[in-house]
C-alpha cells in the first residue's frame, strides 16, 4: 500500500507539473514495469488526482553490477523507481566492487557500483573517464556466530578484532569467550566490502584468507556466519535489517555498530557508496541516480539500514 500511495502522488505530481515526460550472474535482479495493466492502472490514479491524464514518456534499460552491499539498496531503489516510470527496464548484478568497476568501465554495464573510490580498484587510466555518484552512506558490522555471542564474546577492542582477522588469534577463549577454535569467513580481495573494513577497522592490516568459506556475496557470507559454529564475519547493516537474522553483531571498543552511532561519528567502520557510469550518464540513467539520492527516497533508504550523506556530522575518518 505504501508503494502504491507513493506511485500515486508523484505520478500525479507529473500529471500537473508537466505537459511531456522526460521523453549478469545469478545473483542479479530485473525489475520491469512495461506491462499494459501497470500502464493503464498508472494513468487512471493521475486522472483521479488531478483532473488530467498524462502519460510518463519515460522509457529505456538501465544496467548496473557491483557492490553486494549497495545492493539491497539498488533493488530496492528500482522497484520504487519502476513503480513510477513502468517503461523502464532495470536490471542489476552483484559480483564485487572490483568487477562493477571494471565493468562500468568497460562499458558492459550502465552503472558500477562500489563501496569504494574508483582509483582504489582500476588503472588510473581506467578510472579517469568515469563520473562518481555518491549515493548513501554504508556502515559495515562484525558479526559473530549465536555461540560464540552468547558465551560472552559481544564487544571487542579494536587491537583484537586485528588480531582476529589477522589470524593470530585463533581460538575465542584469548578474547574471553568459549574454548572454540575462530572460524574466518572472509572475502576475496576484489570485495569493496574487504577494502572498507580493512581499512577502518582493521587499521590497513591484512585480512587473513579462508579460502574454503571465502565469498563477496553478502548473503551467503551472513548464512556461512550463522551455519558455523565458533564463525565471524563481517556485512552492511543493510542485512541485518530483518527481526532475526540468526547472527549477533559485535560492538568495537565498546561503541555498538548502528546507524545512530555512524551519523555521531563515534563508530569508525562506515564509508561512502558510489554509482559510477561512464562519462555523464544517459537521461534515464540520470533519472535513476536522482531518485535514489532525492529526499523522497531517504527515509526508506534509513529503513533499510543505509545512510543519508546529509546528515553525517563528521565528513571524513
């Protein structure tokens, strides 16, 4: 209902404001409206709002891959969007910063989406021609099997998530928890995800590699993290928005991973998400971006546990 009540009001928005419109792999989500029905039911809601009925001229594809973190988000995004121009046609994949970055810039796809600065995944010469969107704000969270949370493990100092992730501390009972051996479940180093929390919470050390539970899909990471006994990981707030996501996060240095505490500036572990295309996008591309990044969109974009860049009281970390 709530959709519909938004599809609604902007569509009717149009209706009056405007006399002409603006006329992967397997985890990839496609979102297209095109149909006659959601045509018709569309132009039918603006004639009840506003006396009028206009058409959205608006029409084309629109391709996107990247970041598993920025995902949800991007799905999301689309389904709203789609909700209001139905005669576009979005499809987006997952696969890693590293490869949307490479991707965009090849020109394969409209959008790469990445957790973060081109510069810090391609060739300079690769990254010069690409346009940064920055779109939302991501925090990223330690999360730890039930196990290991209810034997006590539900805060660690920063030196001692280093020492986890380094692999030099290999049992949970050095850190006050059970006698249990750790179980890393890490990420390629092509993951934007891997960059981000390296370098903020790990400060620049190494992630030490599980190559037989290694994944930068998030989803399947989170599921590895709450199958395995004595497991710890780390994901986007963005999936563990859900009442029981069967994992317990961690707090760093006492300060709980939350949206609250990313915005005050007191946990560390949070960077920009970016869409880069490929030179100006193209205007159905633009509409995209501008939707995702408009006031509108911004308290679902909290909802599901993403930043507003806006309202960040520190800039910088």
């Amino acid at each position: 209902m709530k959709r519909k009540i938004m599809a609604l009001v902007m569509t009717a928005i149009v209706a009056t404001g405007v006399l002409a419109g603006c006329g992967g792999n397997s985890d990839s989500t496609s979102t297209s409206g095109s149909s006659e029905g959601s045509t018709s039911e569309s132009s039918a809601s603006a004639s009840a709002a506003s006396g009028e009925a206009a058409a959205d001229e608006l029409s084309g594809t629109i391709t996107a891959a990247g970041s598993s973190a920025l995902k949800p988000l991007a799905d999301d995004a689309a389904e709203y969007f789609n909700e209001l121009h139905p005669d576009v046609s979005i499809t987006i994949d997952a696969g890693g910063s590293g490869q949307g970055l490479q991707q965009v810039a090849d020109g394969t796809v409209d959008i790469g989406n990445s957790d973060v600065t081109a510069e810090e995944k391609l060739d300079a010469s690769m990254a010069e021609g690409l346009v940064d969107h920055q779109v939302c704000v991501i925090t990223m969270a330690p999360i730890v099997n039930p196990d290991v949370a209810e034997a006590g493990v539900t805060d660690l100092t920063k030196d001692q998530l280093i020492s986890i992730f380094t692999g030099e501390t290999t049992n949970w009972s050095e850190v006050g928890g059970p006698d249990e051996d750790i179980v890393l479940i890490t990420r390629p180093e092509s993951s934007g995800t891997r960059a981000t929390f390296e370098k903020y919470a790990l400060d620049g050390n190494k992630e030490a590699s599980n190559t037989s539970m290694e994944t930068d899909d998030s989803g399947v990471l989170l599921q590895n993290v709450r199958d395995t006994k004595g497991a710890i990981g780390y994901v986007a707030l963005s999936y563990l928005t859900g009442e029981d996501t069967g994992v317990s996060t961690v707090a760093i240095d006492g300060v709980e991973p939350t949206l609250e505490n990313t915005y005050n500036g007191t946990y560390p572990v949070w960077t920009y998400e970016h869409m880069y295309t490929n030179g100006e996008p193209n205007e159905v591309a633009q509409a995209f971006l501008d939707y995702i990044m408009s006031d509108d969109y911004g308290t679902r974009m909290e909802e599901l546990g993403y930043g507003v860049s806006s309202k960040m009281t520190v800039t910088e970390h």
